[in-house]
C-alpha cells in the first residue's frame, strides 16, 4: 500500500533553535498534505493543510510565522519549528490522500524542546 | 459545530467481539475514517465508509448510517495485540478530517 514517510522519529532540542520534519509520500503524488500535533492522551489537532505550490492553510490559533510549512513538490513537504520551546514538545504527524479516500499518516516526529 | 463522539474507553476479552460506537455532527459529509494508534505511535488507517452499509474486512468491519450520522467498528477475535486507541474521524464538506477523541480498547486474557 501507500507509503507516507516522516523523518526524523525523534529530535531533541535546544530551547531557541529550530527544527525540520520531512513527510514524503513515497509511492505516490499528494497534491495535499495534512501537519498534525497530539498532546499525550489527546487526540489529534489539524496545525494546517499544505498544498503543493502554494501558501499551507493553518488552523486558528496557530502561529504561521512559528510553524513553517513548505510543500516544494508532490512527494515532500516540511514543517519547521522555529525558535523552539518546551511548550512546542509534542508528537508532530503528517498525512498525505491518495486520490479521495485514503489517508495515509507518517510515522510521526516526537520532539523534546530542552 | 463539529462534533465527534465515541466512548473514552472499553474492555473486551480475548477471543471476544468488540463494537465501538461513533456518532458525528459535521458541516457536509464526506466519509468517515477509522483508524487504530497503538502508544507513541501514528495512527493507522483502518477502513473508510462513505455508503450506508457494512465494510468487512479481516477481522474488522465498519458500518455506516448517514441519516443517524452513525458509524460502528467491530472487531470479532480479538488479540492482546488489539489494545490500542481506536480513532474515528469524519471528513466534512472541505475535506477536513474532524477527530473524535479516540477510544482506549483493553483486552484482558
């Protein structure tokens, strides 16, 4: 089946630097790509929509300037977390469609901010 | 609002069968989404309804009513390895998924 590949799993960083997380779609062209954050024992939360070729679509309530969302070609988009804080340590999970009905999820970034 | 409800946690017994419930409210209706996430990792797809009815697959099954806004995971056999969340989501008219809380199943022997 699709294959949807994020990268790092895990990164642990300095509070005030930033971090990258990849999601490739491995097998496939997603024209969308969906960023996610999970809080433990929460459910997901939509951060924002990534469209190839165009500005990503964010969720109220979260900073643009901070969440940075660049989808430069059909197989990779990148989220990077600017100036990291510890309140930005969380389960970061990306999602690309394949055609309309399947949603296929990375393996997830968990990143510490120290 | 959106809204996606299901219960926060269930037992089962080994071998048993297990039916978790989903009842969702969104704006327009395309799809609803099952899918299983074990501790500290991703979630993974389980099945998608988007036509009143029953979807088998495997050991799993979904079912779907439009006019209740209702759908059901059922799971027959089940396996220690099936102690996991079990998310439903639905997708509404701007192809967003709208995530319910997720439901703990525990298998006990």
């Amino acid at each position: 089946g699709a294959v949807v590949s994020q990268h790092p799993s895990r990164v642990i960083c300095k509070s005030g630097t930033s971090v990258k997380i990849e999601c490739r779609s491995l097998d496939f062209q997603a024209t969308t790509m969906f960023w996610y954050r999970q809080f433990p024992k929460q459910s997901l939360m939509l951060m924002a929509t990534s469209n190839e070729g165009s500005k990503a679509t964010y969720e109220q309530g979260v900073e643009k300037d901070k969440f940075l969302i660049n989808h430069a070609s059909l197989t990779l988009s990148t989220l990077t977390v600017t100036s990291a804080h510890p309140e930005d340590s969380s389960f970061y999970i990306c999602s690309a469609f394949q055609g309309d009905t399947e949603a296929f999820f990375g393996q997830g970034t968990r990143l510490t901010v120290v | 609002g959106q809204n996606i409800d299901q219960p926060t946690e269930m037992t089962a017994t080994e071998g048993a069968i297990v039916q978790i419930n989903c009842t969702y409210q969104t704006s327009g209706f395309n799809g609803l989404f099952w899918y299983q996430q074990h501790a500290g990792e991703a979630p993974t797809f389980l099945s998608y309804n988007v036509l009143d009815g029953l979807e088998e697959k495997g050991r799993f099954s979904s079912f779907l009513s439009r006019s209740k806004g209702y759908s059901y995971l059922l799971l027959k056999e089940l396996q220690m390895k099936d102690s996991a969340s079990y998310l439903c989501a639905a997708m509404d008219s701007n192809y967003q998924l709208i995530w319910g809380a997720g439901t703990k199943l525990i298998i006990k022997p």
